[in-house]
C-alpha cells in the first residue's frame, strides 16, 4: 500500500472518550458546533482538516481538536487543524469541542474519518519567471515542479491560462505534462501570441495535477498560481501602432493595435487601402484582424489615424522563407581556384539588409566559412575560392536564411573531375603541304596532373562540309599546344577552330570554342583529265574543239590555261594555248583528220592529258526515237554495238540549234542507256540528242533521240476554220502546230461542239445537265474533218483544242450556222395545212349528217310574229313595209292571239333587264335562282333601222303594246267579241324584255288598276337591254334627233335565237340591217318567214 512507502510513521488515531458529563452539561450553543470537516493533504505527510460552523463570531472562542492517534488534544483558534504525522488506519474519530473562554465546552461534535476521506492537493505553483519577446510575440514561462516535496515519482500535469483586455478575457488554456523526479526541476513553457504584448497587459497563471494512482483518496487540481504579467504600453501615456514592421508568411492573418493617449479618439485603422473592422482592448487601445496578407517589395502600410490629424503607422512585409538553392555546382577553370554558382529559386519577396535573403558558405574539409549578402535582388549568385594543395576532395554546404526560415543544400566533388577550361587563346595555321597543315593554340591553366583532350573542327567550302578530330595531350602549365591536320584538299579554303577539356574519365566540360580562323591550302597539279568533244563545221574544213572544265575538287588550283596539240598525217605537230576560261577552239584542217590532245594547267603543273579523234564515220539515214520523261531527267537507251572499244558519247543542246552551247556526257563501252541530267533542262522544252559511238577509227552516229524532262499541255490553241458547212454538215480544217507551241508530244485534238453562237460564253452542249458532244481526233496526219448529222440553219459553237501527256491546251472557238433545209421546211409547212384540211372534212361531215339534230339543240323553231295580223304594220304609199315603229294603239280581241301563260305576271318596274353579255349565264335560257330579275342567256345582234313613221302623241304613248308568251305552244282562245281596251291588254302575255324609261313607269303607276294588271300578266320579254340598241338610230330611243317619248326599242327577239320576230322587209328604200356577231341563226335559218 501507500502507507508503506511513507519513511514516518502515521500518528495514531485519537481514541475519543466518551464523556457522560456532557450530557450533564448546563451551558451549551448549537450554533457553535463544528460541522463540514474536510482533510487534505498537499504532501502525503501531514494532513490539513478545516471544518465550519452555524455561528461566524469567533470572539473569544477557542477549539480542541483530539484524534485518536494523539494522546493529547490540539487547541486552536482557527477553524484548521493540523496532522503532522499520517499512519494508515481503517477508521478514526475526531472530536472537536468549542469551548468558551471560561473553558467550558459550548459545542462539540465527533466525525469518522478514513483513508479515502482525505484528499490529496498539490501544493500551490509558485511562477518563478515571465518573459515576452517583443520581435517574436513569444511568451516564456518558468516555475520550480516541486518534486523534491514527495518521497516518489509521479506524472504532472500543468494547466496555464493566458488572459487580457480590461476586463481580463481568457485568451488560452494550455496544457503542460511532466514528471516529477523527488527533485526541485525548473520547468519551461512557451506560447506565441497572436496579439502584440504591447498592445495591452497579459496575465498568466498556473495549477497542477499529480497523477498518484496507489493513493486511495481523492486527487484534485492545486490552486491556481498568483497572477504574473507583462504589461502593455496602453497606459494612456503612449501612442503607436503595434508589432512594427513585422515580417510574416505570405497568406499569414495578422493582428494590429493601435495605442493612444489619453484624451484622444481613434477615427479609423486600415490595411493598404482597406479599413479593418477593430475590437476594444483597453481605455487606450484596439485591435483589427488583417486576413491573408499578401506580399509586396515595399510592404503594405497598417495606419491608425487620431482625431483627423495624427496618424500612427506600422508596415507589413508578407514573403517567403527562402527557397533551397538551385542548381548549385562547383568547377575549375584552371585548377587554380573553384567557382560555386546557385541559383535563388522562388522569390521571397523581402528585401533590404533586415529582411533579405542571407547565404552562408562553407567547405567542411577545410572549414571555410563565409557569409554572403547581395543586397540587389539577384537570380544567380556564385563564389570563388582557391585551390587548396593537396586537396582534392571538397564538401561544400550553402545555407540560405531569412526572418522566416532557412534551408540549404550540399555538394561533394572531386576537383580533377570538375574541370572547364576557358577558351583557347593564340590560335594559329601554318601550310605543311598542299594537304597538309599545322595548328597551335595556348591555354591557360595548371593542367599538370590530368591529361587533355583538344577538338578540332573543319570546315570545307561554302557547303560548309564538316569534320572534327579530336587530339590527345598532355597537360602543361601555362603552355602552347599543337597538331597537325592531313588530307586536305590542294587550294581549298577551310575553316578551323579548337576547344578543349579534361580528358576522359575526367570529362566533365568542353570550353567555349576559340575563334573560327580561315586558311587556303597550298596548290597542286589537277589530278584528272579533261573530257573532250568535237565537231566538224558544215562545210567539213574546220573541227570545233569542246572541253568540260574541271570541277574545282579536280583543278587543284587556279586554271591559267590549257594546252592543244594535234598532228596532220604528213608528220607535222601543232601547239595551241587557250587562255582559261575558254573551253573550246575552232581548227582549220580541211579535209584532213587528226588526234587531239589537251591538257589543264595551273602554277602547280598540268593534269594528264586527254585524247580525241576527229573523224567521222559515214552511216546511213540514223533513226529518231522518243526519249521518256524522268521528271529531273530524260531517259535514253541504245543498242551496244561490239565495235566501239572507247565508250558512248550523248550528245545535246542546251536551247534551239545551233546557237546554242554544245554539252555532251560520255559512257563506258557497257553502258547502253542512261538518264541524261543538267541544270538547264527545263519543263515543255524538246531536246534532241545524238548518240555516237566511239570506235579505233572515229565516232560513228547510232541514233536520235527526242525527249522532255516534263511534258506539258500545249501554251496555243490550234488554228482551225470552217471549210464548208452544208444543211446537216460542216467540214473543218486546221494547221499543224509547232513545237514550241506543243511543249510535249502531240497525241491528238479534241473538239467539242454544241448549239450556241460566239457570244455565249459556253455553249448549252458544254454546261452541266447537258449532254456535251465531242470527238478525239488522234490521227496527226489528219487535218480535216467532217461532222455529220447536224440541225439545218442552226448554230454551232466548236472548240478545238491540242493535248499532250501533260495535259489538254486552250481552246480555239467558232462559230458556224449550218444551211437552211428547203425540203424539210415544205413538209413542215404541208404536214399542218393537210392535218386541217382533214379536220374540217371530217367535222364538215359529221355535222351535215347531225344537222337535224343540232337544229333542234342549237336553233329550234320560232313562232314567227309577221303572222300575226294585230302586229302588221301599215305599208306607206309605195306599198313598203318600212315602218318598224310599234304603235301603241288599241287592239281588238279579234285580231290578238293569247297565249297564256302559268307564271304570275310581274310589274314592268320589278322587272331588271339586263344585258346577257354582263351576266354571262348558260345558253339554255335558265333563270338563276339567286337573281331578283329575269335573265336571259342570249342577246341578239342590234338592227339599226331608220323608223320613218311619224310620231305620235303622248295619249298613243299609253298604248299596249300586244305580246304573245311563247313559253307555251298552246294558244290562248279568241275571245268573240271586242272587249274594252283595258282587257286586250291584260291578256297580253308577250312583252319587250327591256327597263322602260322612268316617265314611263311613273306614268304607269298612276295608270288605272286595269293597267297594273296588265303588267303582271307579261310572261314574254325581248332579251335586249337598252343600252345595247344602236343610239346612232335617229329614231332611236337614246338618238338627239328623236324627241318622241314612246320611241320604238326594236323588234322583240326570240329566246333562243338571235333573229328578229318581225325583220324589215329587204327593198331598196329600207336601211340595211348591221349584224355585230355571228349566230348560229345565220348558219342554220334558211326558210323564209312565213
């Protein structure tokens, strides 16, 4: 148990003795008795009991505290008791007796207290120590632990808390674990702020926990420490704006405060340009919150501004810590000193002695050791120092520091491995031979220990032809190196240039190449012979003499001359020098033939000499082929011949014969085709070459060969015309084309032809949807042609045009209109004429057998009205019947045939007439339905007659006239006697089917009721209008001349017939009657009227 490792022995428990004379006791006070006892213990040596009572007057009172581990009682004044010695026990009494200054017990009052009755309490922490570092807002707490107090072990827990502002706020809470060691340990603590301590005082306080887990009573916290602090400046005596120019991390939040005097009033505080909402701290200052601070060369201002006129600022500086150095390398330019290079990497973005980027240097083999600042904001630094003997291994360590943090980076190295030497120097070329020359170069450095390595670069010619040899050295201090460069061509420009390096294994750089130098080689004889062609001039006297120059790889130098030099048969030999850069001579021989022997010559010497023979060997007729087009080339072939023992030679001109430059190329006796090539070949342009054959007495011709490098479509378009053009064919005729217009072989005409003139831009034969009409003409020899079955006087449009393997050329257009066909146009004429003739045979026919038919259909039979003895007319004294006028007198039943009619009789007034022209209804007569009125289906032409009957008075006006109604076959029966005026009227059943003129009608309504019915019984009406009578009638009722206001309208007309009931009588004294149209009456009516 835990009682045994306490080296005391706990006192005994008090045993408590029962006294009987309490109960006897006379002076007692309830509210004296002892009551709450609690026990603790801070050290698990002495025990601490304290207990209370009813009554807070203490005066003159005193207490006994007795246990039963004590033989004697303890007295006291104070409500505590103390245990100096704690032994185990399972249970004690203690009894506490109040007693008054008689020294009579007043109270008293017994407990039972036991192990776990007592709890354990550490002692109070006692702060030994409190400090604050202003640039860092770091708060450093120190106390003692206390352990030396308890005999054992134990763990601690350690609670401080943080408060400030006034009131005091609690701002942290943190936790501190440690172990107690039974000695007194000085304990330490940190803690950053996220407020300035300036701004305002911070208190800390602290308490304990000790983990003792054998003990069986309670374990509580201590009592909190007293309060220590560190005070702030917002004292009312002070006025700033705190942390000043602090340096945080990019995207950091910070706290400001802004500290004023006393007196004076805060307006606003703001970051750049925002202003920061603040919280109160103290009566003299306030804090704002600035969220994710952003970075900037020259920091971000934090103002706090005062009563409008006083400002107090601070500055922000928000960067990076600085980045591990890049690309860091060390080497030697000359194996006397080692420069290291790094790299910054990111920006911090501080800047300045205070807040940039610090570098520390060091070599741990040797232990240097250097700091380095650059105050400018550079990229790349490095640092130079010496060599040091007899080293040659280095271990260098760069460290890079600022106000936010540090890194840093390591290198080892072997110095002979890190080798860069700098560019050679003194470079120079010396001639040995014509390909041979000799170079040097110094190069600075102490190259003693390693060996180098030198590469040497050259160049040849404008095609900057490349080669690179590298050379072995051994190194030297401070020295002049050389080589030697062979096989190079004679007279040929080169360029050079050298670099050097550590050789391998040490490689590690090539230095900077030195700079490019130029040099000409030495001249030399031309290694090879010319290549050589002749020719005779047409009248076989003179030889013209050709030669290729030598390419400049063969020349070996400069070409002053060439030497020429031929023997006739009879002995003699002759020299000629031809100044370069002639490459050919002109021999007069005649008709002899000789050797030729030529040769190139320089400074250095001459080239082997070069043979030819000019004669020629007679050959028939040589045939001509067709070379094929390679594109870059011309492809020939010929046949080998056994007798030519010194090569092919092809021969050709650059443009039109013969005023252009010769060429030829030469083949080996084996060779029997080959593709001819030059530079000045071009596409559409014929060549013609000739193949000759090099035998022991001369060249002999084999062949021609016509060819193009590219055939292409013809440049011209072919010259044609029309040679004859009959009804339904043309004949055309062209001319050859020649060939600079053909550029490539000719492989026939095209011609297309459609209707169409010169104007239209594409005949309709051509256009798209239309059938294009064409001809391929691939005969060459052909040049006329005849297109059949044409279109008689039609226009044709052709186009003819020339086509090669290259494509088709342009057009050339015409036009021609072929002859009028006499014989069709008769049968075009006739063909119709006899298709009309037939026609109207056969309708002739079909209609004289129909004719009854038709009659009754179109022309049935009308009533003639001259029968009608009330309608005769009273002739004048010659006994003609010329007086048409209707009078209007009164008629006797006698001589009036009624017709009756079933139809109701409609009033003259509510009868339109209209004229059938406008209406257009059908021909059958049919009265339309949704008509007010009467309509007729046919209108008779007008008979313009003159009336010659005198006029009659207005009572003659009022007459009837008589009608008949025809619409009934029946007449009406004949009344006996004569009846009244009224009477004969109103059996009329026949009227004029015409508007009577207004006076009329209103002298009609005012007629007699007999009257009325009279015209309601009218079923007969003419179908005329009086807008179409003829007004040019005197007698007309529209006529000038006519004054009569009965005017007679005409005769009354047939329903079905364009005839009038009653026609003028033909004499020579009546006017002709005018037909305005053609009837089907006039086509059928041949019976007189009766």
């Amino acid at each position: 148990m835990w009682i045994n490792r306490i080296p005391c022995c706990l006192l005994a428990v008090v045993h408590l003795c029962v006294l009987n004379q309490l109960a006897q006791c006379q002076e007692t006070d309830p509210s004296h008795t002892p009551q709450n006892l609690t026990c603790v213990t801070h050290d698990f040596k002495t025990v601490i009991c304290t207990w209370t009572t009813a009554s807070t007057a203490s005066h003159g009172v005193e207490y006994s505290f007795c246990h039963s581990g004590r033989t004697s009682c303890l007295t006291t004044k104070e409500k505590t008791a103390q245990i100096d010695k704690l032994i185990s026990f399972a249970s004690n009494q203690i009894k506490i007796s109040t007693v008054s200054q008689s020294g009579k017990v007043i109270a008293e009052n017994t407990f039972e207290l036991t192990d776990k009755d007592i709890a354990f309490v550490p002692p109070t922490p006692v702060i030994h120590n409190l400090t604050a570092n202003f640039l860092t807002d770091i708060l450093t707490l120190e106390w003692y632990d206390g352990g030396s107090a308890f005999p054992m072990e134990m763990e601690a827990t350690w609670q401080i808390q943080i408060l400030r502002k006034d009131p005091m706020e609690e701002v942290a809470l943190e936790t501190y674990h440690s172990n107690l060691t039974r000695e007194d340990s000085l304990l330490r603590w940190s803690w950053k702020s996220d407020l300035d301590f300036q701004c305002t005082t911070h208190y800390v306080k602290i308490r304990c926990f000790f983990r003792e887990d054998t003990y069986p009573g309670d374990k509580k916290w201590s009592e909190w420490s007293q309060l220590a602090n560190i005070p702030g400046n917002d004292t009312g005596s002070y006025r700033a704006v705190f942390p000043e120019d602090r340096v945080v991390p990019v995207g950091s939040n910070m706290t400001f405060c802004c500290v004023w005097k006393e007196g004076e009033h805060l307006d606003y505080l703001t970051y750049d340009i925002q202003v920061l909402n603040y919280s109160r701290l103290s009566n003299w200052s306030v804090s704002g919150h600035v969220q994710n601070a952003i970075p900037g060369g020259s920091g971000k201002n934090v103002v706090c501004r005062l009563d409008g006129i006083k400002y107090e600022g601070s500055v922000l500086f928000a960067g990076y810590p600085p980045d591990v150095p890049q690309n860091f390398s060390c080497e030697t330019r000359d194996l006397k000193k080692i420069t290291c290079s790094w790299k910054r990497g990111r920006s911090t973005w501080l800047f300045g002695p205070k807040r940039g980027t610090y570098y520390r240097f060091s070599e741990s083999v040797s232990g240097i050791n250097v700091t380095l600042f650059h105050i400018k904001s550079n990229v790349e630094y490095n640092y130079t120092m010496q060599v040091l003997n007899n080293q040659t291994v280095y271990n260098f360590t760069v460290q890079a520091f600022n106000q936010l943090g540090r890194s840093a980076t390591s290198l080892l190295i072997d110095i002979h491995r890190k080798v860069h030497p700098r560019p050679p120097s003194r470079f120079t070329v010396r001639n040995e031979s014509p390909t041979n020359v000799t170079l040097s170069w110094h190069l600075d450095g102490n190259f003693k220990q390693i060996k180098l390595q030198c590469q040497v670069e050259v160049i040849c010619g404008e095609k900057q032809k490349k080669k690179t040899l590298n050379v072995l050295l051994d190194g030297a201090e401070n020295s002049i190196y050389t080589t030697s460069v062979s096989k190079l061509r004679p007279y040929t420009t080169y360029t050079f240039k050298v670099r050097c390096s550590a050789a391998p294994p040490l490689f590690w750089k090539w230095s900077d190449w030195v700079e490019k130098t130029r040099h000409t080689t030495l001249q030399a004889p031309p290694t090879r012979s010319l290549d050589l062609w002749r020719e005779r001039s047409l009248d076989g006297e003179t030889v013209n003499l050709f030669w290729k120059p030598l390419p400049v790889s063969d020349t070996n130098g400069l070409i002053e001359a060439y030497e020429v030099s031929w023997s006739l048969p009879e002995g003699s030999t002759y020299n000629r020098s031809v100044s370069a850069p002639a490459s050919n001579i002109s021999i007069k021989l005649g008709e002899n033939d000789c050797a030729f022997s030529v040769v190139a010559k320089n400074k250095a010497g001459h080239s082997p000499p070069s043979q030819i023979n000019s004669a020629d060997i007679p050959v028939s007729d040589a045939p001509t082929e067709i070379g094929v087009a390679k594109g870059d080339g011309i492809y020939v072939a010929w046949e080998l011949d056994p007798n030519v023992t010194c090569g092919y030679t092809v021969r050709w001109r650059e443009g039109p014969e013969p005023s252009a430059a010769v060429s030829w190329e030469t083949f080996p006796s084996g060779v029997s085709d080959a593709v001819i090539k030059s530079d000045l070949f071009q596409p559409g342009i014929r060549y013609r070459f000739s193949v000759h054959g090099c035998k022991d007495n001369g060249y002999q011709l084999l062949k021609y060969i016509n060819g193009y490098t590219q055939e292409l479509q013809p440049s011209a378009a072919p010259v044609f015309k029309v040679e004859r053009a009959t009804s339904d064919s043309i004949v055309i005729r062209w001319e050859n084309m020649s060939v600079e217009d053909c550029r490539g072989f000719l492989k026939g005409y095209l011609l297309h032809f459609g209707k169409g003139d010169e104007s239209t831009t594409k005949p309709k034969a051509f256009e798209p949807g239309h059938s294009e009409t064409y001809m391929n003409i691939t005969d060459l020899k052909q040049n006329t042609l005849k297109i059949s079955s044409l279109q008689g006087k039609t226009n044709y449009h052709l186009n003819l045009r020339a086509y090669t393997a290259g494509g088709v050329g342009p057009p050339s257009s015409l036009s021609v209109v072929t002859k009028e066909n006499s014989v069709g146009l008769i049968i075009a004429i006739l063909v119709p004429v006899i298709i009309v003739i037939v026609l109207g045979v056969v309708t002739s026919i079909l209609c004289y057998r129909k004719r009854e038919w038709i009659k009754e259909t179109f022309y049935p039979d009308i009533p003639n009205p001259e029968n009608c003895k009330a309608l005769e007319f009273p002739k004048d004294p010659e006994g003609n019947p010329n007086s048409k006028t209707l009078e209007m007198n009164p008629c006797t039943p006698n001589n009036i045939e009624v017709v009756e009619t079933h139809s109701p009789c409609l009033k003259i007034e509510d009868t339109a007439i209209t004229s059938p022209v406008a209406d257009e209804l059908p021909e059958d007569g049919v009265d339309s339905d949704t008509e007010s009125h009467i309509v007729v289906s046919y209108c008779p032409p007008i008979i313009e007659e003159e009336i010659s009957n005198p006029p009659i008075d207005e009572s003659a006006g009022s007459s009837q006239v008589v009608y008949i109604d025809i619409q009934t076959m029946y007449p009406a029966p004949v009344k006996l006697k004569e009846e009244p005026e009224v009477d004969c009227v109103a059996a009329a059943g026949y009227k004029p089917q015409m508007q009577l003129p207004v006076n009329s009608l209103i002298k009609m309504e005012n007629s007699s009721s007999v009257e009325e019915d009279l015209d309601k019984a009218a079923g007969y009406r003419p179908q005329v209008t009086t807008s179409s009578w003829n007004t040019d009638c005197p007698d007309s009722p529209a006529s000038t001349g006519s004054n009569n206001e009965n005017t007679s309208f005409g005769s009354p007309c047939s329903i079905n017939s364009r005839q009038f009931l009653i026609p003028p009588k033909e004499d020579e004294d009546s006017p002709k009657a005018t037909n305005t149209g053609w009837s089907f009456a006039n086509f059928f009516h041949n019976k007189p009227n009766a």
